[in-house]
C-alpha cells in the first residue's frame, strides 16, 4: 500500500489531474480545502489506482479510473494476491 501525499509518486507515472477552474469552485462551495487535504499541492488530484504487483515487479493486476466512486473491489484483490502465491 502507498501513501502519497502530494502525488510525487502519481506525477512520475502520470496518474495526476489538476482540477478546472469550474470544478475547483464546485469544491470550495462544499467547503473542501484541497491545500489542506492535498498537502498544500492546490487542484492537483491523483487518479484512483490499484495495482497488484508480484516479486519480479510484474503488474498483475490494474484498475485506473478517473471516476473516483470506481474502486477496485477488495474480494478481487484477495483473489489477485492469492493467485501469486
């Protein structure tokens, strides 16, 4: 599991997006502060990944979507790291 405030780790394998000028006001009117959740890096937001990776560094498994509500489910997880051993 990688945690990765200010995205370094996102921005080198091109999994960033800064918010539109629109949508940022859209955050600010539900009182989302993105310096304060995002590390102070303001409009710059990863995308949701989730990556199963063996030994060998091989990806096994991948789910990238810029809808943030699509999130890899846990049982497939399960089932990808259980298919490595």
């Amino acid at each position: 599991m990688l945690s990765d405030l200010g995205c370094d780790t996102a921005k080198r394998y091109g999994l960033v997006f800064d918010l539109p000028d629109d949508l940022a006001a859209v955050y600010e009117r539900f009182g989302i502060d993105l310096n304060r959740s995002d590390a102070g890096h303001t409009r710059t937001l990863p995308v949701p990944a989730t990556y199963v990776i063996d030994r060998s560094g091989t990806v096994r498994r991948a789910l990238v979507d810029t809808d943030c509500t699509k999130r890899a489910e846990p049982a497939d997880i399960l089932a990808a790291l259980d298919a490595l051993a």
